[in-house]
C-alpha cells in the first residue's frame, strides 16, 4: 500500500469508523511485523465488529482500486 492509501486509510478507520488512536497503531505495527492484511488484523484483535470490516473493505474498493 501507497504512503498516500495508508494516510487515507488512516484517516478513515479514526473519522469514520471512530477507532481510538492506539487501535489504530497497534493494528498498524502488527500488519507491518506480520506482513498481514490491516483489515484483518483489526478485526483479529477484535478493533473491528465483521460490519467495521466491511465497512473497510467497501472503503478499499472505492478508494485503492
């Protein structure tokens, strides 16, 4: 992912979707350590509810692709 999509997503998941700051982080931090997939690691960690994730996804087709 672009510099510029992680800023955009970034700012989505903390605006719209309302995610405290250090969710945020820590999902950031663990899908760099991990190699893993954002979305997924939020909701693995239980930051996001399956209509958050979602919510994300339909933001990744609207905005990435």
């Amino acid at each position: 992912m672009s510099e510029q999509n992680t800023s955009q997503i970034i700012r989505f998941l903390r605006q719209d979707l309302r995610l405290p700051d250090e969710s945020v982080e820590l999902a950031l931090k663990q899908s760099q350590t991990n190699r893993g997939s954002l979305p997924i690691v939020l909701w693995q960690y239980g930051l996001v509810t399956l209509h958050q994730l979602d919510r994300i996804y339909d933001w990744f087709e609207s905005y990435v692709y």
